[in-house]
C-alpha cells in the first residue's frame, strides 16, 4: 500500500519510550506555529514509498521497541498508517500516534479509517501544538494542551484514560 512520507528514523529514543521506528508522514492540515516539522505540512512534498519497504526495514532490527507514526499527521493517511501499525504489532511492537487532532474530534468524526488507526494505536499524543503552551520540560510531547491516552483503556472504559510509564 502506499503511503506518502517526509521520512523514517529506525533508531529513535524521543518519540516514545525505548527505541523506536518513526515514520514522518507528509501532509498536515493544522499548520501550528512553531511546529518543528513545516517541512512535512505540504501534502505534495516528500516521496511515495510502499508500506511493506517499511515493514522490512522494522523487521531487519530486533532492537526496536515500538514504532512512531508522526507528522505531518498520521490521521491525513489514515489507511496505510493502520496497515503500519497492525505490522508493527504482528511484530510485537507498540504503537504511537501523534496526531493535531483531539481524541474527542475522531471519536466524534468516526470516519472508518481513521477509527481503525485508533484502534491499532497504543499511544495517541493528541491535539495541536500550541506556542503559547510550549514546554521542554514534558516527556513525548511539545504543548502542556497535548495528551498521552492510553488508547486500549480509553475506549474500554469510554473516559479519555492518560497514558502512564512503566515503572522498573
């Protein structure tokens, strides 16, 4: 399937927790200041690739983790970011999602697609990031406004449910 991409990192340690796969998506609706991606905003830039050329490329390093669909946004590819992600967790990853959208905007949209993403998504960092509401101080995510859902317990118990880190 494929899928339009600003680019991939395979050995990331900030966009979630452990080491991670992330795949930049190109396209982004929201255009918030002070993002630290505008290059991946427009929908016509960066390059097509096929779905399973990242599949094997997370397959060829059993040191990861998890994988991280980022922006862009991964809610403008919805499809071929779900088809990622169920690859990812045939591999026994985890999977995170950030996305400028609010979980109550896609929970309230419900367009087919992007549902499934939800639903193949662990972690969601959702809403936009707010200049105003910046902070370096916060793990895996850039504006106070933005959230870590856990996204299995949100929809079991139908409250949006915080992500909370393992302890050791």
């Amino acid at each position: 399937m494929d899928i339009r991409i600003a680019g991939t990192v395979d050995d990331s340690i900030v966009d979630g927790p452990g080491f991670r796969f992330v795949v930049f998506m190109q396209g982004c609706l929201h255009h918030c200041p002070g993002c630290h991606n505008p290059e991946t905003h427009d929908f016509a830039g960066g390059r097509t690739v096929d779905t399973d050329a990242i599949v094997a490329q997370m397959r060829a390093n059993p040191l990861l983790d998890g994988l991280t669909l980022s922006g862009g946004d991964p809610m403008e590819q919805p499809a071929p970011c779900a088809e990622l992600a169920r690859q990812a967790h045939a591999l026994g990853l985890n999977v995170w999602c950030y996305t400028g959208y609010t979980l109550e905007q896609l929970l309230q949209e419900a367009d087919p697609d992007r549902m499934a993403l939800l639903r193949e998504t662990d972690v969601l960092v959702d809403g936009p990031f707010l200049l105003a509401q910046r902070s370096l101080e916060l793990k895996y995510c850039g504006s106070r406004n933005q959230r870590l859902i856990d996204v299995k317990k949100t929809l079991a118990a139908g409250v949006p449910t915080l992500w909370e880190p393992p302890i050791w």
